[in-house]
C-alpha cells in the first residue's frame, strides 16, 4: 500500500499529488524533529516537483507536513546513476533551527520562570514571530492558544539555535511541539502538545497496552544502561578558581553517586540596566540550582525499549495511540512492565509493505549525541 503525497508551495497553493513511489519512511518525533526519506522514479507523474523548499505531506494529514532540504540522484552499487530520486525532507518545525534566541536589547539573557508551555511560547514569539527585527519573522507563522501546561520552568537562553532549546525543554517538560498547516487560515501553527494517558491503571480512556501475549507487538529490543548516567551536579557559576561561585544539587551516596560538572558561567550575579546591582546571593544559588537539574534530566536514561507494532494490531495507530502518548510496555517473559511515552514512530510505505516502527522513551544515545552532550555540559575549567 501507498499512501498519497501533497506537494504544495510556502504560499499554500497545491501543485500535485504523488501516489507512485519505491519507498517512504516518515519519522515523527515528539521532543526532536524528525525527517523523511522518499524515494522515487524521477520520471514519474510529479517526481519534478519534488524540488527544494517545497512542502509535502501524506493526504490531509496536516500535522504531518515536511519541508524538501535535500535531494540527489542515486547511484546504485556499481556507481552507475539510476532513474531515482533520493528526497530528504524535515518536518516544518526545522524552520526554528533557522532562528538563535536573541536576548532582549541591553540584557544579557532573555530569562523568563514560568510553565513550560509558556516558556516555550515565549521564544518562539521573540525570535520567529514577533520579533524586534522583522527580517527575522518567519512568514505566516502563528501561536496556538496558551494552556499554561507543564511544570515550572526557569530558563536562561542567549544566542541558542531555537529549535534546540524547544528540544531541551520538551524533554524538561515531557510537552511535544510541532508546526502543523492551517490551510483554511493560509497560516503554519506552532503547537504545544500534551500525550494522552493510556497505560493499564488509568480509567479514563482504553488502555494501549504493548505487549506480545495481546498480539499487539512484534519485535522488542530491551537495554538496561548506565553509561550515560549522572544524578549528582557539581555546577559552577561566576568567578576565579577557589572563588568561583559552586552548588551542588543531588544527594546520592556512595557507589550510588554518578557526578557531572555543569558550567553555568552565564549565570548573571548583577542586575542588567543602566545602573546594574548585585543580585542577592540565594537568588543565584536557585538559579545555579535550576541550572543543574535541568542538565540533570538529560542524564536520567538507563533504560531503552524499540519496538514495532504488528501491522494486523487491535490497537490502531493514529486511533488507540499515537505519538507522545503514555502506554503500557509489558513482557511477562522478561518481568517488563513499564509504562512510557512515544517518543519516536518510523512508519515504513513500500508496494507490499507497511510497519511502523515505535520508540518508546528516550533512543539511545549514539556516539554524536554524547560528544555534544559532554561538550555542552562538561566544559573544563581553564582556570588552575
């Protein structure tokens, strides 16, 4: 089976409609971005559309829209070009990756406390939206209504590429982001998402339970890891060597304790203004304490579960669950039973041939992921 692609413009006019194609893979995230791979005879009906810039999307499946970034010519195993297109696409919320977080004109930081939703809300409408500098508004981009969903959250931000720092906080937060086509209004909608609770001890809608005794999943792979641990921050604010301003936030023990040094150096000690002030002591130290928790929290991992839903499943996707929603994993074989989100869905369309292929909780870390996340957080002190 084949599922249809729109192609339309960034002016909202549909130009055509692909439903022939050798291979497509759509990856929906909840907390990151996504992509998809297409792959296509370039001299069928359409396959000339396909150019960079352009929007696709599967039928009126408008949450699901994507933005052409790369396309290419395969070659096949011999080095011999083929009559295929290789289309690489990103969901349209890759837009923010095009936007840093500017801090307000005289500050250092833009700095806002608030719930996540609205933490999230706030930088999207000072650097995409609404921002001082209106070359940097992205065309017909518009906010959902603020539910104020979420914890609290205190968040510092100053020349962070935007999509990122929506990233960090999703994960904060367990709050999913998106930018959905509104074609009635012509308008692109930034949305905050909230996954619905569907694991077996709620009662309030049917429990998605994942499990191969129900039928209702196919192949499972299950890890138990600490390599990327840490639950304990040593994190340093302003100043000099022994006078350098450090908290600590965790208090496990022993061979229970995994330590993780957090530079916080931006951590502003002063007032900002005309006529900047020393800010009193505990209102660092909380900040400086934020600062570590949130570092914390993308270290809590260990445990790792893929699967891939069964394509004759009672549980249907789209319907029973759905990205971001909050499920029951079990494996009575491997005494597993764990409720967690959907992080990531990898639906596979091939003539002949469906799947798709669920995350739940947080991937792996690859080999990339953690060089960055070492280097972002764990910055040597320079000072001896």
């Amino acid at each position: 089976m084949t599922l249809p692609i729109r192609i339309m413009t960034k002016q909202f006019e549909l130009i055509d409609e692909i439903d022939q194609y050798s291979s497509l893979q759509i990856t929906r995230s909840w907390n990151g971005i996504g992509s998809i791979e297409l792959r296509i005879n370039r001299y069928l009906k359409g396959a000339d559309k396909l150019v960079k810039g352009a929007i696709i999307f599967p039928q009126n499946k408008l949450n699901k829209a994507y933005v052409i970034r790369y396309r290419e010519i395969e070659l096949d195993q011999q080095g011999k070009i083929t009559e295929n297109w290789l289309i690489k696409a990103l969901p349209l919320k890759s837009w923010l990756g095009q936007r840093l977080t500017y801090p307000p004109v005289n500050e250092a930081q833009d700095s806002i406390e608030s719930d996540a939703e609205s933490v999230m809300l706030h930088y999207i409408l000072n650097n995409a939206i609404a921002p001082l500098d209106s070359n940097r508004i992205i065309p017909n981009l518009i906010v959902e209504e603020n539910l104020h969903r979420g914890s609290n959250v205190t968040w510092q931000s100053r020349y962070k590429n935007l999509a990122e720092e929506m990233t960090e906080i999703s994960l904060l937060s367990s709050l999913g982001w998106n930018i959905d086509i509104d074609y009635q209004q012509r308008k692109f909608v930034f949305r905050i998402l909230k996954g619905r609770n569907l694991t077996i001890n709620q009662s309030v809608l049917p429990p998605a339970i994942f499990s191969p005794e129900f039928n209702t999943l196919g192949q499972l792979s299950y890890t138990e890891s600490e390599l990327n641990y840490r639950n304990h921050a040593i994190v340093a604010g302003q100043g000099e060597g022994v006078e350098r301003r450090t908290v600590e936030v965790g208090s496990s023990t022993g061979f229970d304790r995994y330590e993780l040094f957090v530079d916080a150096r931006d951590v502003a000690e002063e007032t900002e203004g005309d006529n900047p002030q020393p800010r009193p002591a505990a209102d660092i130290d909380t900040d400086l304490i934020n600062r570590g928790e949130q570092k914390l929290s993308e270290y809590q991992q260990e445990t790792f579960l893929e699967g891939q839903s069964l394509p004759q499943s009672k549980l249907v996707y789209g319907i029973d669950y759905d990205l971001g929603d909050i499920v029951t994993l079990q494996n009575r074989d491997w005494g597993v039973t764990l409720d967690t989100p959907i992080t990531e869905v990898k639906e596979i369309y091939e003539p002949g041939k469906t799947g798709i292929n669920l995350t739940y909780g947080y991937n792996r870390p690859t080999l990339i992921s953690k060089i960055k996340q070492e280097l972002s957080g764990m910055k040597n002190e320079m000072v001896r």
